[in-house]
C-alpha cells in the first residue's frame, strides 16, 4: 500500500507548551483523510509542519517520499493548500485568476491557455468565466479556488473547512468536487469541524486531541467505538442536570452544561435502558425528556475528546 503522508512520533512545543505529543499518521495516496480535533489539539501544528511552514521538535514526516525537514524544496513542489476562505483576487475574472497562477507555476503562454481552459471546463466554470470574480456566490468562489489549487497538479492537497458559510446546495457541489478530485488519484488531507463532512468525504478520520492522534480508523469504524445507542437525557433545570452527572457511572458518558443534556451510550437493550432510569429516579434526577438515537461522528468525537465529569461540573 502507497502512502503520501508517513509521520512517526513527530513532536513539537512552543515554550514550554507541548502541540504535539508524538503523532503517528500514515495516509494513503489517492485517499480523502479527515483530521478532526477541538480548537488547540494540535491540527493547525501539524498541517503547518507537513505543508513546510514551520519546523518540528523530534520523530519524522514526509510527505510524497520526501522528508519535510531535509527536502522541503521537493516537498513544496508536491503539494498545493486550500485555506478556510477562498484566496481569489476579486478584481479578476475566473479566467484570469486562473491564468495568473499557471503563469507564476511558470507554465508557458500556450500550457497556461490550454490549462485555464481545461479546469474552466472541468470545475464548471464557463458560465462565469469571464465574470469578475468579486460577483460570485460562496460556492462558485470555492469552486475557483479550488481549481487554482489544481493548475500544477498537486500530490497532496490540504483542504482546510471547504465548506465553511456555504448554502447546502453550495456545499453539495463542493463535495462531490473533492470526491473527483480523490477519484484522480489526488491525496486529500481535509481539516474540518463539521463532522457530517468528514463523515461524507473521508475514507478515514484521525481524532487528535491533546497533541496525540487517540482514534483513527472508517467513520463506520470509529461509530462503532460508541457501543450500541446513545440515551439523550434533557433536565429542566441545572439541579437535575447536576444529580444525573453524579449518579450515572457509565463509560464514555458525555453532557452539556448550556443545553442541560446528558448523552450515554447504552447496549440498546430494554433492561439497560430501565436500570439506567431507576437510577435517575432514585437519585432524584429523573429528565424532563428521554431520547435515542444511533451513534453518529458527533458522538465518536464528543467520547474520545470529552473532558472528565469533574471539568463538565
């Protein structure tokens, strides 16, 4: 099996502050790979340290077969990033902008037109071709960005939160664009916080919390990490909600404190489901209202980078 991005114990620290914790991360070329952390786990780290903008403290990475630290050079030949907003000059058309960069890639005038033409056509794009692009929707300015980010082919792309203000119909088109783009053999290394998107796109998910990669695996592998269904209990008032924190013991149980919900993975089964009111009841922590519903990305991510109950308090 290929792998476009190999990182093995990569370490780093600002000051006394360790980012990241020795991360160990393998993606497979021609694959879409999500990343998923809270704010601070240490994603950005890492994207910048592959993406050669910073330097690392201790392990190895490399990325297309080379090392990012001794060839960054190649590195950077290998490899194109797509940033949370699009990175288009709005005074310039699609065209334009598009041919501006196969200039700077120092493509010749007759690759240049050639290769505008061809991702005009190839991100649907004819339509404002020769508009400015300062008129365009959120997602016909994604759509271009993304097809600027392919003048030059890249190896591996780094697709930062693709979809971030998009209507869905923008956000649809947008997707099945980075299936495509993976579907020609492009490595995709895509960081986001909507985990519905990780669950479309990635054909794996690594969960990075506190510097350290703590799951990796499918979306339906990691959903299975979260045993059987989840129970929803929602409190009235901070009084239940405290007294239900307190009695339920089960593993992986996670809440919030502003919605007064407390979520707890079950086996599904109707006699875990009764013991686990009779104990809300004795407690005198009986909810206002009782839910389930099957394990999603949300909840795999909210089990494994959930802080203790003593912080939720």
């Amino acid at each position: 099996m290929a792998y476009t991005v190999e990182v093995a114990g990569l370490t780093k620290s600002y000051g006394s502050t360790k980012v990241l914790r020795g991360v160990d991360l393998a993606i497979e070329t021609g694959s879409v790979h999500g990343l998923l952390g809270a704010n601070g786990a240490g994603k950005t780290t890492l994207v910048r340290i592959l993406a050669t903008l910073i330097g690392y403290d201790g392990g190895s990475a490399r990325v297309a077969g080379h090392d990012v630290a001794r060839e960054a050079r190649a590195v950077r030949g290998q490899i194109s990033l797509t940033g949370q907003y699009a990175a288009v000059d709005e005074m310039l058309t699609t065209r334009e902008n598009l041919s501006m960069v196969a200039r700077l890639r120092r493509l010749s005038r007759v690759e240049s037109a050639a290769r505008t033409d061809e991702l005009i056509a190839r991100f649907d794009l004819a339509a404002i071709a020769d508009r400015r692009a300062g008129t365009y929707s959120g997602g016909q300015r994604r759509r271009l960005d993304l097809a600027m980010s392919m003048v030059v082919p890249p190896t591996l792309l780094f697709l930062d939160e693709p979809t971030t203000g998009l209507d869905p119909r923008s956000r649809d088109q947008v997707w099945a664009t980075v299936r495509e783009l993976a579907g020609t053999g492009v490595t995709v290394l895509l960081t986001t916080q909507y985990l519905e998107e990780a669950d479309q796109l990635a054909d794996r998910i690594s969960v990075l919390d506190g510097g350290r990669i703590v799951a990796e695996g499918s979306p339906e592998e990691l959903k299975t990490q979260v045993a059987g269904d989840v129970v929803r209990l929602t409190y009235g008032d901070a009084a239940g909600y405290e007294a239900a924190l307190a009695a339920v013991r089960t593993p992986g149980v996670t809440a919030d404190p502003v919605l007064l919900t407390v979520d707890v993975p079950t086996d599904s089964a109707p006699d875990s489901l009764r013991t686990l009111l009779d104990t809300l009841a004795a407690a005198d922590a009986s909810p206002r209202r009782v839910g389930m519903h099957a394990p999603s990305l949300d909840d795999v991510f909210l089990t494994l980078t959930a802080p203790t109950q003593e912080a939720l308090r």
